[in-house]
C-alpha cells in the first residue's frame, strides 16, 4: 500500500473514532444492553483496522 493511501486510510479511522467516542457518550446512558453490545464489535472491528493500518505502515523493513 503506497504512503497516500495509508494517509487516507489513517485520516478516515480517525474521523470514524471520534464518531464512536462521540455515540458511545451519547449512547451509553440511555441505550439498551444490545445496542451497547452492537456498539462494542464496531469499536472492535475499528480497533482492528487501525492496528493493520499501523503495521501496514510499520510493519518489518519499514
């Protein structure tokens, strides 16, 4: 993966973490254990995705 994609990728996983943090505020009061448990895979799966990226990024010979 070329460095301009890598910075795309890392400036959308950033967008999309603010995003969760923001709904995870929102939510977390108000909203039902299910929806909660459905809120925690995505930040999960986000999780995920931003370490790949990182290891894209840093991984060995880089």
């Amino acid at each position: 993966m070329d460095e301009r994609t890598l910075h795309r990728l890392r400036n959308d996983l950033n967008v999309v973490g603010v995003g969760l943090s923001l709904l995870r505020r929102q939510l977390e009061a108000e909203a039902s254990a299910e929806t909660l448990d459905t809120l925690d895979r995505v930040e999960q799966a986000f999780e995920r995705c931003a370490l790949a990226v990182a290891l894209q990024q840093h991984g060995p010979g880089r």
